[in-house]
C-alpha cells in the first residue's frame, strides 16, 4: 500500500477507485463551440480534442468514501510534507522552554498577531536505519545527524526567516515500550474476559495502511482490533498533553512532526481520533497530536532545501544549549534515558522477531514469563511473512497461539477466515455452527482454536519496506550530492546491491542500535538523543518483571505518573477507536452527513488542507 511517491510527483496520474465520485464531479461542462453560420457542417478536423483536466482528490474527499483505498496515501503526500515543515518554521517564532518557565513569553505575539510555538519532533527506528544504510553509518549515528539537522545549529536553525527548530526530538522507540506493555495486558485480558474488551483473536493497529483496509472494506474486523495507539500517536498525545499542562499553553502551541518509514501515517496523523478533543476537552476546534509527517526521503529534501548537506552534519549529540532537558523531571529520564534501554533479545533470530515494533514477540515473551518453563515454538507458513507462533508448556501443552501476517495478499487471506459464516437461505436451514471461521484451524501443531494474537503489516517484510524508506535507486545519487565517501578527493566506487540485498542491509542497521555503550556525552559533557540520564526512582535489583528486556514496572509507573500530571484517564491517553467507513457515493447531499463532518474537521485543524 506505502507507493514509491514523494512531492515531486504530484503531476504522476493516479488512477481513482471505481467507486469513486469525485473525477466525475471535477469534469468541465461540455459546451458546443459557437458557430455564426447554423447551418454549418462540422467535420472531424474542426473538433478540438479538449482534455479533461486532472481531478483534485483532497484527504477530506477520501475519508468520506470507501471507493479509494491503496492510492490513500498519494493523496496526502501533498498535505503533508517537507515544504510544509519549512512553511510553519518561517511563520512562528520558536517559544523556548527556558522563556516558558520564567514566564516571559506565554501569550506573545508577533507583528501580525500571531502566537509562538514548541516546535517537537519525534523519529522512527525504521527511518534511522534506512539513513544509515544509505550514509554507511551507524544507526546511533543517524540519529545524531537527524538530531542535528532538526535542532542543532547548523541545520534548520541556521537559516529560515524565524531561525527557528525543533526543541525536543523524540525517539518512538521509548513510547514503544508503553505500547508493548499495554499490547500484552490487552491480549491476556482478550483471553480471561473474551466478551469484554476487545475480541479474540486480538489484531494490532499500528498499521495505519491495514486499518484504512480493515474500516473501509471489512467491518467484521474491527471488534478484533487493539485499541491501543501507536508510538506515533502516543508520542505526540504525551508532548502535546504535557507541555499545553506545564505551561498553561493551547495544544495547538505545541507542533509536533513525526519522521516515519512510510506515506500511510501521514492518513494516521489525519484521524480525527487523534486529537487533542479526545483528551484535552477544550472549547474550539480539535487539535492533532501529530501536525505533520514526513518520510526518510523528505527528510532529505528539508535539508536539501535549506542547502544542509545532511551526511556532513556533525554525528555527535546537540548540546544542552539547543536541547534541553524536558521540562517534567520523571518523564524527561523516561524519554532521553536509554542507559536504561532494554538489552537486545538474542533468543532467536531478528527475522522472527520482526522490524515493526516487536509486538507479537512481545507478547509471546510476556505468555512465556507467565509460564515458567514455558517454550516458544515457530513455523513459517506459505511464505517468508507468514509464520504461526506457539506457547507449550513445559509438559507439552498448548498454552497460546499466535501469527504474524504481512502484505496485504498475506492478510486477505487471513480476513477471510475470520468473516463469519453467513446463514443459509435454504427454507428450514440452521446457520452453520462454529461461528467465525477458525484461522488455519487444525493446522501446524495441532492447535485447536483460533489464534490470540495476529501482527498485521501492510508492507512486506514490514516495517523497513515502507514506501517513504531510501530506495537502492537513489542511494548513489544521494550519497554524490552529499559529498559521503570521499577519500584521497575521489568518490569511493561501490556495486550497489539489488532491492531485497538493501533490504537486508538496513534490516542490519535497524538491529545494530544497542545500548550498550549509550553513556557517551559529547565535547561539552552534555547528553544527546539516544543517550542515559540515570533514574533515581529505578528499583534497582528488581528483575523480577523485566520481559523482553523492558521493565514493566518502570513503564507503568511512568504511564501512571502521565495521568497524573495531565489530570486525563489513562484509557484516553493510551487508546483510540475505529469506526467503519461507509461509501458516500450514490448518496443525495443532505444524506451525507459523514462528509460535511469531515470536511469541517478538515477546515478546523488546518495543516494545509
């Protein structure tokens, strides 16, 4: 579903869905020419071949209808991007949260009456790999360079009308951890209450490509998806919830851009679940937790349009006077202390952990802990993203079944067997028992039941495979403009791999993040992004609830603590709901109630729609 696109090819003709509406209404009135002599015979070379000119699809016109589903994402490349980026730095001053603290510049305005703003960026671990693999650097070193570009002084700030940048730049790989403790909680509360809650076999949603599939084209799905939100929507849900409460400022005072590996969260950050009316309950138009998205590759060309050479910015952390420290003590260890990151899990290889998040494999590791003696059994189904996962006990017996599907041709097959059954139309004919029909059911293992848990990837190969990572096409020229690889004044040569070797290689970069030896401070001592800041308030000894290397305890004293700071119930914090989209085509205006919902949502949260 992630299309190789960027915002250079908006002129590209997209083909709408066959439902779709929208072309038909933008076509011109075809109106006969003039003519002064009525009676005139018009022959074939007198006609003008008049082309219709190409249709505008906004996101709003998308949301509102279920004919458009895989070219969802094309149409937002143009709401959301790098020029949009640049566009808010240059229209409002930077608010610095020093300033903030002393009080000084809440409520400022600028000579046009416009208010300032805490610019806040968070970046996936997907992208950093794919960075990495293209600069041949590590992936704590692309983050560095990302940190640099986006708040260091001489990236974004080194120019622009403001000289403004980002104040804090976030990495999800912290707010993942929330999402796999809850994700483990939700799946073993789907086993002990299935009529409460979210229904087994519980799906993940992170996936924004596969839930715009599953609300638009099957239903009968959502009652199995998690309501959780992803680290993406968490991470800005925590940013905008603390800083708007720490600072008596609106939501809307705080920007927050999300670096990600594919076009589809730009359709997530665009949910009107997402937004600040979920949690914050303020008077006026809803704000979102993710203002905008932008891929590896538009990463690239923010810097390119600011004349950044991005592999020649400093791979150092940015110092304390650019960055500094979040302004709530407990949650700032949280989110720049990695010294207490989680230790890479090597208990089976990294292909079937998977480069999505981790997800399954978290809450296979949770089962298993619960279990003591408990083992992990995995067979790969009729392809490479297909693979059924096991619990035994230590005596043999099933205990949890779970699988992983990624592709779309992988997950069609997987929503079929979970439609239900439909009911005979034969006079006297009862509806078929069973229900729901059993995913693989009697197959590998000779498990009997559904599955607990499925992880969904719209992307084969996951994560890594989004449409907005740097494609093996465009590394050498990526890697000439930049200047990387110059040795002796000459550019190194190199054979480039085929697609699926570069696959594997940022595969490579994505797992070579260990925090191992994350105490590094840079020439000023001062601690960067992906860096430890020790806790006070760590149990230390305590191991007794760290599963897959991420204390639990820790996250939930830390999810515990958010509520208490912001004043929100965790369950709006922490989760989101789905809801089927229903066509609008065929529908009289007055009908199409949907619509003119969206549409309004899309006029009040601006963002360049």
């Amino acid at each position: 579903m992630s299309a190789i696109l960027s915002a250079d090819d908006l002129n590209d003709f997209i083909n709408p869905g066959v439902a779709c509406i929208k072309p038909v209404e933008t076509l011109p009135q075809q109106q006969p020419e003039l003519s002064s002599n009525p009676y005139e015979v018009t022959t074939e070379e007198k006609v003008s071949a008049n082309t219709a000119p190409p249709a505008q699809i906004s996101l709003t016109d998308c949301l509102a209808c279920s004919g458009c589903v895989t070219s969802a994402e094309a149409v937002l490349v143009s709401l959301q991007s790098h020029s949009e980026v640049l566009a808010t730095l240059d229209q409002y001053q930077e608010l610095r949260s020093t300033a903030l603290e002393a009080g000084t510049t809440v409520g400022e305005q600028d000579e046009e009456g416009r208010e300032g703003k805490i610019f806040v960026a968070s970046v996936s671990p997907q992208t950093r790999a794919s960075l990495a693999a293209t600069y041949n650097v590590s992936e704590r070193e692309a983050g560095y360079m990302i940190s640099q570009l986006l708040s260091g002084p001489y990236g974004l700030r080194s120019g622009g009308q403001q000289g403004s940048g980002f104040q804090w730049v976030i990495d999800t790989n912290v707010m993942r951890e929330v999402s796999l403790v809850a994700a483990a909680e939700e799946a073993q509360q789907a086993i002990n209450a299935p009529n409460e809650g979210v229904k087994k076999p519980v799906l993940t949603s992170a996936c924004p490509g596969w839930i715009c599939y599953a609300e638009k084209t099957h239903p009968h799905i959502l009652p199995h998806l998690s309501k959780l939100k992803s680290p993406q929507a968490l991470t800005g849900t925590l940013l905008k919830s603390v800083l708007a409460k720490k600072f008596g400022i609106r939501p809307e005072q705080v920007w927050h851009m999300a670096v990600m590996p594919c076009f589809d969260k730009k359709l997530e950050a665009s949910r009107r679940e997402l937004t600040s009316h979920t949690w914050h309950g303020q008077d006026g138009d809803a704000v979102r937790d993710v203002d905008c998205v932008i891929t590896a590759r538009e990463l690239l060309m923010l810097a390119e349009s600011r004349n950044i050479s991005f592999p020649c910015l400093p791979r150092t952390p940015v110092s304390k006077q650019y960055a500094p420290a979040f302004p709530e003590p407990t949650i700032n260890r949280f989110l720049f202390g990695r010294g207490q990151r989680q230790k890479r899990r090597r208990e089976v290889a990294d292909d079937e952990i998977g480069t999505s998040g981790g997800y399954l494999y978290h809450v296979l590791k949770t089962q298993q802990a619960q279990n003591p003696g408990s083992s992990i059994r995995i067979q790969r189904g009729r392809n490479a993203d297909v693979s059924e996962y096991s619990v035994f006990s230590a005596d043999g017996q099933p205990l949890f079944r779970a699988a992983r599907y990624y592709g779309f041709r992988n997950i069609q097959n997987l929503v079929r067997r979970l439609k239900p059954a439909k009911a005979s139309r034969m006079p006297g004919a009862a509806r078929k028992p069973g229900g729901a029909r059993k995913p693989n059911a009697g197959g590998a293992g000779g498990i009997e039941g559904d599955y607990a848990y499925v992880e969904v990837m719209a992307c084969p190969g996951g994560c890594t495979n989004g449409g907005g990572q740097i494609k093996v096409g465009d590394v050498a020229t990526l890697r000439q403009v930049g200047g990387t690889g110059i040795e002796n004044g000459s550019i190194e040569q190199e054979m480039l791999p085929a697609q699926r070797e570069w696959l594997a290689k940022v595969d490579e970069a994505y797992w070579s993040a260990e925090p191992d030896d994350l105490d590094e401070a840079d020439e000023d001592g001062n601690v960067g992004m992906g860096d430890a800041e020790r806790s006070d308030d760590s149990e230390s000894g305590k191991e007794d609830d760290v599963v897959d290397g991420i204390d639990r305890r820790r996250v939930k004293r830390l999810t515990e603590h958010w509520s208490s700071v912001t004043g929100v119930e965790l369950e709006k914090l922490l989760c989101t709901t789905y809801l089927a989209v229903e066509s609008e085509v065929g529908k009289s205006k007055g009908e199409s109630s949907e619509m003119e919902k969206v549409s309004a949502l899309a006029v009040a949260a601006g963002g360049g729609w």
